[in-house]
C-alpha cells in the first residue's frame, strides 16, 4: 500500500490540475448586463447588437463593410467597456 500512495498522489494532482485547467480555459460566464437587441416597437425598430472594442490607439473600433447585404447595415453597435445600461421603466 505504501508504494501506491505516490501513484496516487500523483493522478489525484493531475487530475485535480486538469479540472482547473479546462474549468478556467473552457467556461464562459455571460455578462448579465450585456446587451443582446435593441427593440423599439413604436418604431418598428429590433436590430441585433454587435459589441465593439477599442483600437490600438485606445478608440472605439468602428467595423467597415462593403458588402450590400452585410449584418453593419441592421445591427447596432455596443462599446463594450463603456458604460452599463440601465432598464428603463414602463410606464
């Protein structure tokens, strides 16, 4: 017994170490404040929303396209470390 505590020891640790390893690589919290549609029935308006980022200069990104049916055309964008929407109230 006293020669397989080792063994054991050691699949135990790596074991151990491959569940941190993909629990930290593999699971994805989604943030619950992030924007996901923007629906104005009043105005007819339900558009999806694309998050941008910034440049390498430290500027909001702004995505291009020159395709006639790009997804640009009817989505809005969202700067993702800007600030936290808040939910308006219906009155």
């Amino acid at each position: 017994m006293r020669k397989l505590l080792p063994y054991i020891s050691i699949f135990v640790l790596i074991f151990a170490g491959i569940l941190i390893y993909n629990y930290q690589t593999h699971v994805t919290v989604p943030i619950p404040w992030q924007p996901m549609r923007l629906r104005i029935p009043n105005l007819h308006i339900d558009a999806s929303v694309i998050n941008v980022g910034t440049t390498a200069t430290g500027q909001m990104d702004t995505p291009t396209s020159q395709a006639v049916n790009s997804p640009y055309w009817s989505s809005v964008f969202w700067y993702a470390p800007g600030a936290t929407p808040v939910k308006a109230a219906m009155q």
